[in-house]
C-alpha cells in the first residue's frame, strides 16, 4: 500500500512512525516543550534521526478539557514551524489541524498530510482539503475535546465508529476527494472509556474493510495509564509500545507517538515477525 503525499510516496507496506511535534504549551505530554521555534527544530531533526517517516505539527492541544485555539494563533504556531522543517529536513511533514486557513497555509508552507481529528466537520474543512490536494486522515471524537471525557457512550463502540468513519469517507468522495487520499483514525481517548479504547484495540482489523490506511494514536494516553496504577505521561512508554505492536499486528499503517525510537525498534520486531509468518503461509 502506497499513499501519495504531494511530492512523495510514502510506503505502507509496513507499519510507519509518525512522530508528534506539539507546538503549543499545554498538550497533555509535551505541552510548552517544543513551543519556540528552534526547540521545536531540534526535536523534528532528533525525530527524524530515530526513524520517523512523518512528523506530525500541531498548534492547538484537543487533550481532554483543552479550549479552542484562535486560527491566527494556530497559523503563527505552527506554519514558521513547518517552513523550516520542509526547508531543512527529508521528512514527509503532517499538519494536526481541523482549521481550513491552516491546511491550506500548511500546503504553502510545505506539508504533505492533513491529520483532522474533527473529520473535515468544521466549516470550510473538505473545500480546503480538496483545494490542497494532500491526502487527510478522519478521525472519530465524540464530542469536542473540552467535553468529549465527561461521559462517553455508545450503542456499540466498533459499529458507531465504523459508521461514522465511513460516512465521513463518503462526504469526502462526494465533495471530490479521491478515497485514495484518506486515512482513518479510530480515535483512541477522544470520547472514550479505558474499556471502549481497549475494544476497538483488541478488534482494530474491523477497520480494515473501510479500505483505507488505519493511522493510530495511543502514546502515552491515558489508556495506558488505566492498567498501569495511573502511571505519570513519562512512565508510560513501555504500555505504549505494547500498544504500539498490538496495533502493528493488527492493521495499523501509521503509529502515531512521542517514543520514536523505542517504537521504532519495535516495528522492526514486528516486521521480523511478519515476514517469517508470510514466508510460512
């Protein structure tokens, strides 16, 4: 599986690193620690030296509780940001964004994927991503970050999902957008329970008859920190990579994580295995 990201082909035939890269300071991990523009430099280029085939630029925090940031803000975050990575760096670059002024700055500046944890819903979002031409991944939330936490439900967990997903890949065809552009995202711990998370987890191939590449985010979330005595963000790398290779055994294409190296070295365990069991079947 290849997915075309402006000038480049990323290859999926194996499961790929997303590194995150948080230019603002109240993300639930990393929150002010790569806010100033060379310190958020340095980390890409670390992130890139470890393994990572994407790095993935945020300006707005959609931890549980966060606030909407202004477009302006966001633009000023995160574009100088991209412009320099794009300048510098080999690297396919991802914009974490649900703004249209931002994807479509985002593609001046540089980027070649659009990661929407709102699914193009906000106004303006799927005219914007056509006009780009990059490729966008849909996420699922339940709500908006500053409530999605306070009491999630479903009917049931792997089928709502999978229907609005596939509804959302449909709203994108309609408007013109090739299926071959999109990406899904499950949405782990955006509107859910440890044990809704640990469901679409255990069952992540149900996704895969939607067709399109499963990108994942669980680092460090806390979904971790359910089954691990509510362990502080830095102690939950180990619980992230299980999760990390669990989704790898299951499906996932893109890992989305702030531990590039460790899932890096990870992965590469997972391919071992993979392609001992493919030379056997």
């Amino acid at each position: 599986m290849k997915l075309r990201c402006a000038d480049r082909t990323l290859d999926l035939s194996t499961p790929q690193v997303m590194g995150v890269l948080n230019a603002t300071p109240d993300s639930f991990s990393d929150g002010g620690n790569y806010a100033l523009l060379d310190a958020g430099m340095t980390h890409a280029q670390q992130m890139l030296e470890q393994g990572a085939a994407i790095i993935d630029v945020g300006g707005e925090s959609t931890r549980p509780g966060a606030i909407k940031v202004p477009v302006q803000q966001e633009l000023d975050r995160v574009i100088p940001l991209v412009e320099r990575i794009s300048a510098q760096l080999d690297v396919c670059i991802s914009v974490d964004s649900s703004s249209p002024e931002v994807m479509l700055a985002a593609k001046l500046a540089g980027a070649h994927i659009i990661n929407d944890v709102r699914a193009l819903q906000r106004d303006g979002a799927i005219a914007a991503c056509k006009q780009s031409s990059l490729p966008v991944c849909l996420m699922h939330m339940q709500g908006e970050p500053d409530t999605m936490q306070l009491n999630p439900s479903y009917d049931q967990i792997l089928k709502d999902v999978y229907r609005f997903l596939s509804a959302r890949i449909k709203a994108c065809n309609d408007a013109g957008i090739d299926k071959n552009q999109l990406m899904i995202d499950p949405g782990f711990g955006f509107g859910k329970s440890a044990a809704h998370n640990y469901r679409m987890l255990a069952n992540l191939a149900f996704f895969k008859t939607l067709d399109v590449p499963i990108l994942i985010g669980l680092s460090r979330k806390s979904m971790i920190a359910a089954v691990l005595n509510d362990r502080a963000v830095g102690d939950r790398v180990a619980g992230s990579l299980a999760g990390a290779v669990i989704a790898a055994m299951n499906g996932a294409h893109i890992i989305r994580v702030h531990d590039v190296k460790e899932t890096v070295d990870a992965l590469n365990v997972v391919k071992a295995t993979q392609q001992q069991f493919d030379a056997c079947s």
